[in-house]
C-alpha cells in the first residue's frame, strides 16, 4: 500500500513527465522507491532510464523485482530491457523456462561485434559481472562455442566455469559439453542437468550440515557458503565425487573445523589445493 507521501510523489512524477521533465521525474520515482517498494514505480523508473540510452541501469533495477513474470507490466518491461540490451541469451533461455516462443524477438549484437567481444573476454584479467552479462549479446551459436572453450581452459576458475554450465542448463542446450574439474576433463549435457541448488546432492548436504547447527545457527551461513564453493569446485559432475552426501557433510564439516575429512580427506585436500590456485590467479569477480 502507499502511503501519502509516496502517492504525492509519483503524482509530482507525473507531472514532470507531462513537462517533459524527465530528469525530474525520476528523481520523483526514485525517492517514492525508497519509501517502499512498488512494481508499478519500478517499471516508470526503467521506461525512463530506457529512454536516456541507460538500458543497463534498468535491467540492474528489474532484476531486483522478486516476480518477473506475475505481473503483465513489470513481464513486457522486463522484454522491452532485455530487447534495448541485445540480450538474446537471457530471452532464450526464457522460452525454455516458459517452454514457448515469447516476443519480442530480442536479436544479438553484430557478428562483427560478437566477434570481437568473444576475444575481448578471453583476454580479460578480472572478469565482473558486467563483462559476463555482455555474453548474452552473443547468438546461441556464438555462446556455447565460446563457453566450450572457457570450460575448458584450466586458467579460469570455478565461478566463471559454474556460471557458465548454468546458463547452458538454462539454455536447454542439448549437445555434449566437456569441462574441466579438478583438472580432469568431464563431460555432460546440459538439458540433462540440474542447476546446483536443484541438484540432489547439494540438497542433502544442505540438510544434513543444516541439521547439525541447528543448536548454532550463527555458524550455518559461513559454512553453507563455503560449501557453495566446494561444490562449486565439483560441479556439475557432483555424482562423480559424492556417493554419500551425508558423509561428505560430516566430512566437509570436520575438516573445516580439524582438517580431518575422513575418508573424504583427499578429495577435500585436492579441492582446497585448486582454490589456493585459483585465488592466486583469481579472474572471475
């Protein structure tokens, strides 16, 4: 619900807007959003940075929204952002979640230009989550050729290599992929797949270390999060590695603690060897 306040500030909005105002108006919205959050600011806000030429700052705000398809208007926001951006990725992958063709078509950038953003991010020493996004601009095509080769190039490390298998997951992608974990190369098919918190594994561990702190639960989201990045460093062949998941949780859990992993001790002194290796040369913020 608004409050007054907020009410007399979209109203003020509204008004810039009519004076082609826009600078204003969005100052308006921004101070309404910051009273309490409302879909219907958040896609005036967006239409406006959109037609500033500011597409990246209203994706940064749609993403934020905890429902991007309930609401009509804050579903076509989100396609007409994904469209200003080229982000022919993402919009394909959400005709595999919806399972149907959704439109607008959103076209990747150039050839010319994906040819020379695929070998700009090979080249990238500190890769951000901004350089990662301007992979959605690429074709399908053009996307998993340059994540086949990422995953695997042994100098990049588990979280460009995570990300990477999702969204081909996400992509419903159907060929053979290989990969490299701990320094073996693997193989899967990502339609086949499951992201890693949907994995089987992951949950059970999850429970199982979740039960065990239940009597000291300020120490549960420092230790999940670590284990995200055990994980991380296995997947998506988490069944090559973990028979036993309540074991390896015991496992995980002393070695944390006593760097005794039992009969998980090496496997767990392999995994935290590669992550000393990646920090030295970490790429992928």
């Amino acid at each position: 619900m608004k409050s007054s306040s907020q009410e007399n500030l979209i109203t003020l909005a509204h008004e810039a807007k009519e004076n082609n105002d826009l600078p204003q108006a969005k100052q308006y919205l921004l101070e309404a959003l910051r009273l309490g959050h409302e879909s219907a600011i958040v896609c005036e806000l967006s239409e406006i940075y959109l037609s500033e030429n500011k597409a990246d700052q209203a994706y940064s705000l749609i993403k934020e929204e905890p429902d991007l398809f309930s609401d009509q208007k804050v579903f076509e926001t989100y396609l007409a952002i994904l469209k200003a951006r080229h982000f022919n990725i993402e919009k394909l992958q959400l005709n595999h979640l919806l399972h149907k063709e959704i439109h607008p078509t959103v076209s990747p950038v150039s050839e010319a230009d994906q040819q020379k953003l695929m070998k700009n991010f090979r080249y990238l020493k500190n890769i951000t989550e901004a350089d990662y996004l301007k992979l959605f601009q690429l074709s399908k095509e053009n996307f998993i050729l340059l994540a086949q080769s990422l995953l695997l190039d042994p100098s990049q490390n588990f979280a460009l290599r995570l990300s990477l298998c999702e969204d081909l997951i996400k992509l419903g992608v159907e060929q053979k992929m290989q990969v490299i974990v701990l320094g073996e190369i693997k193989s899967f098919i990502p339609n086949q797949t499951m992201l890693l918190e949907k994995d089987p594994i992951y949950r059970e561990v999850c429970i199982s270390i979740a039960d065990y702190l239940r009597r000291d639960p300020s120490k549960l989201t420092l230790m999940v999060g670590e284990l995200n990045i055990v994980m991380g460093m296995l997947y998506p062949k988490l069944r090559d590695y973990i028979s036993h998941p309540d074991q390896f949780a015991h496992d995980f859990r002393k070695y944390l603690e006593e760097k005794k992993g039992g009969v998980n001790q090496k496997l767990l002194d392999k995994i935290y060897n590669y992550l000393a290796n990646e920090k030295l040369n970490d790429n992928f913020n």
